[in-house]
C-alpha cells in the first residue's frame, strides 16, 4: 500500500515534469495556433497566449488565399509533388537498396561507398550545378526537378535506412524462395517488399514531410505563382519590407499543418518499427 | 582486384573528360549570349514589337498582398490597352527574391521586367540591366517626374530604373501611449537636444520596462546618413567613403548616452527587437513611443497597432540632410526578348491615368507631381498624414547619395559592431574605427570586382 503511494507520487511527479517539458516544446505551435485566431493588431502587441477577441477570418482570407491565386492551389501542387515524390522515392530507393543489400554485383563496396559519401554531401554544394542542368534541359518553371531526380534513387539517406533493414531479414526466406523458382526480381517483389513494410513506411513518411516542407527547391524552380507549393504561398503572406499578414500566414500554416500531422498518427505503429528495428541492426 | 579498380577509375577520368570537352564547346555559345546582352549599350532597340505580333513578357516584382493584387489589376488593364502583349507575372515574398533573382541572372533565365529596390546598381555591374536611354521620348515618357528621381534610376550616364515611387525617413510617434503617461506630444520640429529633452520628460513619467524611444541607432543605416549628412559628410559619395572615424564615435556616444539615461531600451532588449519591421518592433508592443521608419511603412505599422499614430519631422542639424529616397525601380532585363515591350509595360505603369490609379502610393509617393494630385482627393487618414508629412518635409531636402556598394553586408556588420558596443565588449573608439575600416574594405571589394 505504501509503495503504492510511493510508486503513484513519483509517477506523479514524473508526470508533471514531462508535461511541462512538453508544453515548452509544444509552446511554439500553441502560440502559432491561438495566433491564428487573434485580430491583426493583437498578434504582436498582445502577450498573452489567449486571445482577446476570438476571429475566423484570418482563415477566411487565407483560404482566399493571395494574388487571386487560392490557398487550396497550393495546397494541390504540394501534395501533386509530395505524393510522387514518394510513389518514386519508395519505388527506386527500394530497388537499390535491395541490390545492395542482396545481390552481388562488382565493385559494390565501392558503389556503397560512394552513395553513402552522397549522404555526407552538403547539399548546397551541388545545387548551383543542378540549377545549370536543369536549366539546359528546359525544366525550370516546371515540376521535373523536384521529381525526376527521385527517380534515379537520389536520396542516400533512405537507401541506407532500407539496406539496414533489408540486411536483418533472414537469407533462409530467400534461398527458400530460390528452391520454389523464384529470381531476383520475384524475391525483391514478393519476400522483400512485404517483410520491408515498416522500413519502406518510414521512407514513405520523411519522403512526404520533407518534400511538404521544402521551401528551397521550390523557390529555385518555380517561377510561377501558379505553381508554387505550400511553403512559396505561405512565404507570399509576408513581406518582410512592408504589410505583412501574419494572420493569415498563421492561419493557412495550421492548415498546412494538418496533412502531416494526420499522416503521421495514422502511420506511427509502423514509424517507430521502422526507425527501431535499422537503428539496432545499425 | 586491384586492375579492375584502375579501369574503374580510367573509366570515370574519361567520363570527365568527356564531359568537360562537351561543356567547352558549349562554352562559345553562351558568351556569345553575353555578349549581344551588353552590346544592347549600343544597339538601337530591336525592331521585334511590331504591330500584330504577339509577344509575352514576364514581369517579377516582391511584395504583400495588397500589392500582389493590384499589380495584377494593373496588368489586367495594360492586357487589354495592349492586346498584342501578354504579361506573365511572377511576383513572391521579399524572402528569397534576391536569392532566386541571382540564380536566375546567372542561370540567364531572368523575367524581362525586374522590381529593384536601391540596390540596383549592383546588378548594373553583372551588366544584367539594359539601358533604357534609347526609350525615353520614345516609349518612356518622363516628362513629369522629378528630375532628382530620374537621376536616382541614373548611372554612369545611362538610365536603367524608372521609380516607382518615393519614401522618407520619418520618425513616428505614438499619440495614444505619450497622452496616457501624460507625457507631452512632439513639436513639429525639434533638434537633437530638444529631443533628448523631450525624452528625459518622458522617461521620468514612464514605469519600467517602457521607454520615450525605439533604439534606431543601427536598425538601418539611413538614419547615420542622415546624421552624417547634417554635418557635410555621408556614408558613401563620389565613390569613396565621406565620414571619419570621429563622426561614428559621436554617433555611437549619442547613443549611449540615451540609453544610460534610459531613453532607449537596455541592450539586451534592443537586441531582442531589432526594429526592422513591424514584427521586431517594442513599438509596437506598445512599449516605447517614438521610431524611425520609412514613410511607406507608417501604415504597417498603424495596422499592427490599436493607438493612434503621428508623424514628425527628424531632429534638424547643421546643415539640410533629408533626402527623398526612391523606393523601387522596374528595370528591364540586359537578354531581353522584347526591349520595347518592356519598355513600354514600365511606362505604363507609370504614367497611365487608370495604372497609377490602381496602384495608389503602395510602391511609395508617386515621383509625378500630376499623378500625386490624383491620389491626393482619395485617401484614408493614414495615408493622409503620410501626404502632409510628404508636403512638409520635401521641402527642405537634398539630393540622396548613392548607397555604399554591398550595402547589405554594411548593413548587417555595423549592426553587429553597434552591438558589441551596447554590451560593452569594445568601447566607442574601436567601434567608430572597425565602422570606418569595415566601410572603407566594402568599397575596396567592389572596385576589385
């Protein structure tokens, strides 16, 4: 009984401090989220997190979005290239990644090597020299950079994290495969894919998230406002010279907020599997 | 092993080897572009507007809303003077639009109309503008602009950016708070130490943790200028740097005396609201009573806020130091297409009846005196105050001086030495001479480039 007692005040305690923990990291977002609601002349002036005077139109105007151009346009174009880039991402990084950690092939710790050195590659360095092909083959103001590139299994990152997971499914699953019939392709398609699920979720989720919130690529290569993404529409509410409309920028980045997070609650069994399981093996 | 290793790298030497060959021959090719770019200098405009063809030009300016929309209101109106003209406009956030212009100036995909703030000139140096001498009388007409502002848009003898409209410096105080402290409003006029006056007044009425001033001394450098300009000097004229270490160590003093006798807020305050604009301004939050600011930006300001704002004259000196600043230019871009289609979208823009009366005074006071009173019959209480201040102060001014070359970086450095003297690590001395030198190696470095 005692212990008991003991046991429910320490956890009490326990409690307490993480919550606060958690409201200072979450206090950003609150602060973001109750802005959105305050009147223009109260975002700043006004300390309180608590607005004085409860408005909607900040996500009225919003949604109007700016330059006669509506929120929702940019909300479209964001998930048009998130969405490929994850169907591509998930598609090539996997192939590779099963090369790597299945197939035998020549000079593949040289080729391993190299693509983790891509990883290690600031990306800045190669942005000028994309910007200049790029622009050679005619694709700027378009969506291809931010795509096509995926395609040939540009990100390292992700092509390691499915090598790591690849590497702890057992070999007895594809010499078995083997005896039944099956080649390269059918084990990649049929043992690997299936048993690499959480792996390739986890792909799934930080190729999404780190596309949605991608401001450089897009501001690089769009030119049109018509296509600009979240992050270029969001940025257009401000000007940092002049009438900003922080209202309504705090609004729509609520909105823009919600995909992910939606995303993210439905996918977390399999996120944290993901992330766990290749940590370890790592 | 080992021999397959060798090829492996044989093979990749070759391959850039091959790749840098296919890259010199295309080198030709694009100096070529370059060069018919700057040979515009001499070319009479290209003959590619003639009537019934269809051309598109695309134009790219920075702004907020407000601006977006009635640009593109504008554009509607010049599409249907125009029809043979299609304008693609490409308009963003201030974030980022020097970045990507850079890119593209360099990647030569640049729009053909470009918005420029001061810093025009340094794009005159990448020989990324063309000269718009040969339009003027032609598709430019600059009858009625200010003479000051055309030679603003002016260098080394060529024309290359018409004003879109002009701003002064203004200090703006608040009404509402100095009234309910009991505090007394502002003289029309005043000096440095009226002012100082003025503040100790205040001060003394105020709690703590409110202050009579915002700390200006570094929340931009125009407001030195302006310092340095009452004394005969500048911070950049005829090509060299105009003031002495000595001017800057007075400027630093001033200053700190203020905050010593806490007029201006504490360092470390100061800091955490740097004053650049209405989100980083302790004005705002209604906790200091009088700012430096730029005439356009008087609205934003009053829109982030409940009390009611003034305006007032800067502290007289010596000598005349105000200046009227144009705000943007639209210049036309060096490998453009379509030179007198530009030309001709930029004069429009300013000098249209319907244009400039969709466009109002958000790119600042219009430089045409017959567009001026246009705008004059209409407008809200704000921007009236901003009309009266305009009428008042255009009076005593002089011509503005060039910005100092990188004025950016200048501007970013001797906020961080101002910096260091507010919390004390250097004293004003070695301020004034790091100011002076970091000045004086800016120039150096754009002479060499």
């Amino acid at each position: 009984m005692n212990r008991d007692l003991k046991n429910k005040t320490s956890n009490f305690f326990v409690h307490v401090i993480v919550i606060a923990i958690g409201f200072i990291m979450l206090y950003p977002i609150l602060w973001l989220i109750f802005s959105s609601f305050k009147l223009n002349e109260h975002i700043f002036s006004d300390v309180s997190l608590i607005p004085k005077k409860i408005t909607l139109e900040h996500y009225v105007d919003g949604w109007q979005g700016i330059g006669r151009i509506p929120f929702s346009r940019f909300l479209k174009n964001s998930f048009f290239v998130s969405i490929m880039s994850v169907i591509v991402n998930v598609i090539s990084c996997s192939m590779v990644a099963y090369a790597f950690g299945r197939l035998d092939f020549s000079l593949k710790n040289i080729w391993f090597a190299i693509m983790m050195l891509s990883i290690m590659l600031p990306t800045h360095v190669t942005n000028i020299p994309r910007y200049v092909m790029f622009n050679k083959f005619g694709w700027i103001d378009t969506y291809y950079p931010l795509i096509i590139p995926k395609i040939l299994a540009t990100d390292g990152f992700f092509i390691f994290l499915l090598v790591q997971f690849i590497r702890g499914i057992p070999t007895d699953l594809d010499e078995s495969a083997t005896i039944e019939g099956c080649g390269p392709i059918q084990i990649y398609w049929r043992i690997i894919m299936p048993l690499a699920k959480p792996a390739l979720v986890t792909t799934a989720l930080f190729t999404f998230l780190w596309t949605w919130d991608d401001f450089f690529n897009p501001l690089i290569y769009l030119n049109t406002p018509e296509k600009f993404t979240v992050p270029l529409g969001l940025r257009m509410f401000l000007d940092s010279t002049g009438e900003s409309n922080w209202g309504s920028m705090f609004a729509m980045s609520v909105v823009s907020l919600i995909p992910s997070f939606i995303l993210f609650l439905t996918m977390q069994n399999y996120f944290v599997e993901g992330i766990t399981t290749t940590g370890i093996k790592g | 092993m080992k021999k397959r290793i060798i090829a492996l790298f044989v093979a990749v030497l070759l391959i850039f080897t091959f790749t840098a060959c296919s890259n010199d021959s295309e080198a030709p090719d694009d100096t070529g572009a370059d060069k018919s770019g700057n040979d515009e200098n001499s070319k009479e405009p290209t003959d590619s507007g003639e009537d019934g063809e269809d051309v598109e030009i695309s134009v790219t300016w920075w702004g907020s809303d407000t601006r977006h929309t009635i640009t593109l209101d504008m554009i509607d109106a010049f599409e249907e003077k125009y029809p043979h003209i299609k304008v693609n406009p490409e308009y963003g956030s201030p974030d980022g639009y020097w970045d990507k212009l850079a890119t593209r100036v360099a990647g030569g995909t640049a729009p053909d109309v470009i918005q420029f703030g001061g810093n025009y000139p340094d794009y005159v140096d990448k020989g990324a503008l063309l000269p718009l001498n040969d339009f003027v009388g032609k598709e430019i007409d600059l009858e009625q602009f200010d003479q000051d502002v055309v030679d603003a848009g002016t260098m080394d003898g060529n024309l290359y950016g018409i004003c879109l409209g002009t701003n002064m410096l203004t200090l703006v105080y608040n009404k509402d708070l100095i009234e309910r402290v009991g505090g007394e409003l502002p003289p029309e006029t005043w000096t440095w130490e009226e002012m100082e006056k003025w503040a100790e007044g205040l001060a003394e009425k105020m709690d703590s943790g409110y202050f009579p001033m915002s700390d200006n001394s570094k929340s931009q450098t125009n407001y030195l200028g302006y310092f340095l300009r009452q004394r005969g000097n500048s911070i950049y004229r005829d090509g060299e740097v105009a003031f002495e270490e000595q001017d800057i160590v007075d400027w630093i003093n001033l200053w700190e005396g203020f905050r010593e006798k806490g007029l201006v807020p504490d360092a470390e305050t100061a800091s955490a609201y740097p004053e650049t604009g209405p989100d980083t301004s302790l004005f705002v939050e209604g906790k200091t009573a009088l700012i430096l600011i730029y005439s356009n930006q008087v609205r934003a300001y009053q829109d982030a806020m409940e009390d009611e704002l003034s305006l007032t004259l800067l502290p007289k000196g010596e000598e005349t130091a105000a200046w009227i600043m144009p705000s943007q230019y639209m210049t036309v871009y060096s490998k453009t297409e379509h030179p007198n289609e530009a030309a001709t979208f930029i004069n429009f823009m300013v000098n249209d009846p319907e244009a400039t009366s969709i466009l109002g005074n958000e790119r600042g006071v219009s430089s045409s005196a017959e567009v001026r009173e246009l705008l004059a019959e209409s407008s809200s209480p704000v921007d009236t105050k901003v009309y009266e201040y305009f009428n008042v102060a255009t009076k005593d001014v002089k011509p503005m001086d060039p910005n100092l070359p990188n004025d950016q970086e200048f501007n970013d450095t001797f906020k961080l030495i101002l910096e260091k003297v507010a919390f004390g690590q250097i004293d004003a001395e070695e301020g004034g001479k790091q100011v002076y030198e970091l000045a004086n190696d800016l120039v150096e470095k754009a002479g060499r480039d």
